[in-house]
C-alpha cells in the first residue's frame, strides 16, 4: 500500500487518550474539501481563535475556504485571485489559489497534517514518545512544526542555513528543535543525508516525515487543492474547453497533484511544471543553486507523476526577485498604479511570497507557449504570502540600490510583459520517460526505494489511480479515532 494505514491499536489509544487530555479533535479529508461539513460547535468556538494561534481548533481551518481575516474568521469561497492582464501582459486568464490564509501562512500545513493524522490514528507515530521530523526547504516544516504543536507532538525542523530568516524566527517559537543544513533551496540532498544522520543516532524516538516520498502529500493535493480549484472554476462558469493550464512548481512533488485530479476532469488541460533556471534538473538534467526559496531541485520526487507532465518552464530567479521589488517597493506600487493597476489589485500583491512570483512566471510562459486567448484559462498557485520575505528587500537593496519608478518599468517590461517561451519545453513520450528515470539515482541509488516499484510509477495504469481510492478510508479511520477521544 502507497500509504501505511496498518493499524497499531495500543498505540493508536495512547495517542486518542493524549488528544483527550489536549481537547484535540480531527478534521477529516472530506471537511477539508468541505468546511461546511464542520460542526458546528467548532465554528462558533473559532470566533475567538486566531489563524495564527498554536490552538488545536485550528486544525479546521486546514483548507482553502477561511475567511480572510486573521482572527475569528469563519468560511466562505475558496481564497483566490485573477492576476489583472496589466500586470501579467497575457490574453489569457490568470488564476492563482491564495495561500497566506492558512494557520501560519503557508498551504504547506495542509501537505504536513496528511502527514500526520494518518499515522497518529494509526499508531504508526507515537505523540507521547517519538518526534515527528520535517525535513524541508522552508514552508514543509514551518507547517509541521505547527501542526505538532497543535497536537502535542514535539518536533524536530530541518531546512537549508541560507532560507529567509523569517523562517527561522518563527520556528523558534513553535518547533522543539531545528537544524539548518548546508546550502539553499536547490540542496536538497544535504537535507536527505541529515535524515539519514537522525535516524542512526536516533531510531525509533523519531518519525521522518518526508514530503518528497511521502504520498499523503500528493493526496491532501489531489483531493483538497484539487478539488478547490475545480469550484472556482465551476462558481465561474469557466466552459470545458477554456479550462486550458494548471502551473506549478516541482518543489516536493506534491502541489502538481492537484493538477492530476484536474486532468481527470478535464483531459484536455495541460499541467506544467516549474522549476528555477538556474538549476535547471528537469530541462536539461543539470543542477545550481538559486534564490526562488522553497521549491527544493536537483531531484526529481518520488511522488511526483512524471507521466501527466506536459511541459517544464524553467524561469529565471532574477526575474522572481526582481518582481518581489516590483509588488512590494512603494515605486513598484505607485508605478503599477500608473499603469491602470487597480487598488485592489495592489492590496492582493501581499499575497505574493517569491515562489509564488515563479509559479505566476510559469503560468504566463504556459499562456503564451499554446497561443491562449482572451476565455482562455491558467491555474497556478500561491503558495505564501509576501510577509515570509522581507528581510530580502533589505538585502536586495543593498545589493543592487535603490529601487525606483524606473526601475520598476524596467521590471515590469523585462520580467513581466515580456517574459517569453525560452527556457519552456514540451514534453514528448521519451522526454516524460528521460524525466521519470533521473528518479533511480536519488531514489532507489540512495534512498532504498526498488526498481520494480520505479517502473510500477511508469508502466502500472492503476499505480496513481490507487492514491484517490485511499482517501475514504483514511476518513473512517480518522472518525474511528475520533470516537475513541470521546469515549
């Protein structure tokens, strides 16, 4: 089975008596899709909670639906945004899910409760003795060291010494230990070989919660992401045959999940993934370091399905970092206005974080790549805010001065309106396959998985069909864990 659901009932009731003592209950897949399936008792108790708040009731407000609000908020739409064509320079239609209405932050506590939950109502995870570790390029384990907290669990965060200090401020205050590791964004494997490190030194005290392998990273994508894109393009009215791109970067694999359910509706839709020019894995098999923080490289994930890609868009970091300047400097802003930027549309560029930026850039290369036009429309996502960042606006300043209106037209005529089709390529039967193989040398080289399960992923029709099926009856455990808090 993709995901252990194998069930170790004395552990399992150590873990419910733990949740009892901590007034902790768990949301379940289907409330995630569907806060209105929430009890009621536990929305009107959230009126006086905060989104940011280490309170367990916060587990609900795991999903795409929050009030936009920071305090006492209760669900409505899914949180999204159009990107004005002002700004993106396309014909086509720009669409992004927000996620800076998460509990702190990021969409990533989403990936890291799939995580969690299944193995705590299981007993594959034991709270009272074990800590769960987040081994991440930023956002993964800021939303696991939250969600520990949350339930109790004491955790142990690792990501690379070079990400934004943002980061590592907060984790301080909610993760039992952190490990900055060498490099940035693009080193994943020196993260890999510190989880290798922990579990020599530490055995069975830890629980190594990988997103790159981890499926319950892919599903809470596919089932939750997915499905609330699926709604705002229904609530749109958007017709079968303009719902044309859904862009995302690779990072762990799991947000192009999303794109998987999507194809499943819409065949036609093209899903393209993302990556950073400088360290261009999926392009051309190379490698680098850059600066789009978060979407980890120089690998291809486990989780991710090599054979639904249909285009990489490598883009270039220097336009990410130049954009963040551009949507978060008073000249980039007062610039924007004179173009016709609209004040709302300004006030939605805090929903921005850097990657974000790149997975704008990737849906505007898809846009021009196929020709799109004016009904045409391109998913892509949000996945933070622009508040993970801001000690880079210092430091880009310093770096390279001031930032003025000329600068700012600069930008937005090189790095927007003008961004093109280079560096994109789509993808044929032996460029997914050339892909889908770089997965053996971190995989199944160094990371224990077999070869018979790597060609599973690329010849098996009913290997990725599996995931889905799951769902349902985590759902029934979760219930039945549940039931045992309340006696």
């Amino acid at each position: 089975m993709l995901i252990n659901l194998r069930k170790h009932k004395a552990i399992a009731q150590k873990n419910a008596e733990r949740c009892r003592e901590k007034g902790i209950i768990l949301p379940t897949f289907a409330q995630m899709k569907d806060p209105a399936l929430i009890p009621d008792d536990i929305k009107e108790k959230l009126k006086g909670v905060g989104l940011w708040d280490v309170n367990p009731l916060n587990l609900f407000r795991i999903n795409w639906h929050n009030e936009p609000k920071d305090s006492g908020g209760g669900f409505g739409g899914v949180n999204f945004i159009e990107i004005p064509r002002e700004i993106t320079g396309t014909k086509a239609r720009i669409l992004a899910l927000a996620g800076k209405w998460f509990p702190c932050g990021v969409h990533k506590v989403g990936a890291t409760y799939a995580c969690l939950a299944p193995a705590l109502v299981t007993g594959n995870f034991d709270a009272t003795e074990q800590q769960a570790v987040w081994p991440s390029t930023g956002n993964y384990c800021r939303g696991g060291a939250y969600n520990s907290a949350l339930l109790g669990c004491s955790s142990i965060a690792i990501l690379p010494e070079d990400m934004s200090q943002e980061r590592f401020n907060w984790l301080k205050t909610v993760a039992g230990e952190i490990i900055a590791t060498p490099g940035c964004e693009s080193n994943v494997k020196e993260i890999f070989d510190k989880c290798h490190e922990l579990d020599r030194e530490r055995g069975a005290h830890i629980v190594i919660f990988n997103q790159f392998e981890q499926f319950e990273n892919y599903l809470w994508h596919y089932e939750v992401t997915g499905s609330a894109i699926l709604e705002v393009l229904k609530n749109l009215g958007v017709k079968k045959e303009n719902i044309r791109g859904y862009a995302s970067s690779t990072g762990s694999g799991g947000t192009l999940a999303a794109g998987d359910h999507l194809k499943n509706v819409y065949p036609d839709i093209k899903i393209g993934a993302g990556e950073a020019l400088q360290c261009p894995t999926l392009l051309r098999n190379g490698f680098g370091a850059h600066r789009i923080e978060g979407i980890g490289d120089k690998h291809v994930p486990w989780i991710h399905n090599v054979k639904n890609t249909d285009m990489v868009l490598s883009i270039d970091d220097q336009d990410c970092m130049d954009i963040y300047r551009l949507f978060n400097e008073e000249s980039g802003k007062n610039y924007l206005r004179s173009i016709g930027v609209s004040e709302a549309d300004i006030s939605n560029l805090a929903l921005f974080g850097i990657s974000g930026i790149g997975n704008m850039l990737s849906a505007i290369k898809m846009a021009k790549y196929y020709e799109m036009e004016e009904d045409d429309v391109v998913f892509t996502i949000l996945t933070d805010s622009t508040s993970m960042y801001t000690s880079r606006l210092a430091e880009l300043t310093a770096e390279q001065g001031a930032f003025t209106e000329m600068e700012a037209a600069k930008v937005h005529a090189a790095a927007l309106l003008h961004q093109g089709i280079d560096n994109a390529l789509e993808l044929g039967y032996y460029d997914r396959l050339r892909i889908h193989n770089l997965k053996y040398y971190t995989w199944v080289e160094q990371q224990g998985k077999t070869y018979e399960e790597l060609n599973r992923q690329w010849y098996d029709r009913e290997y990725w069909k599996e995931l889905p099926k799951l769902t349902p009856k985590i759902d029934k455990l979760i219930t039945e864990f549940n039931n045992m808090i309340k006696g």
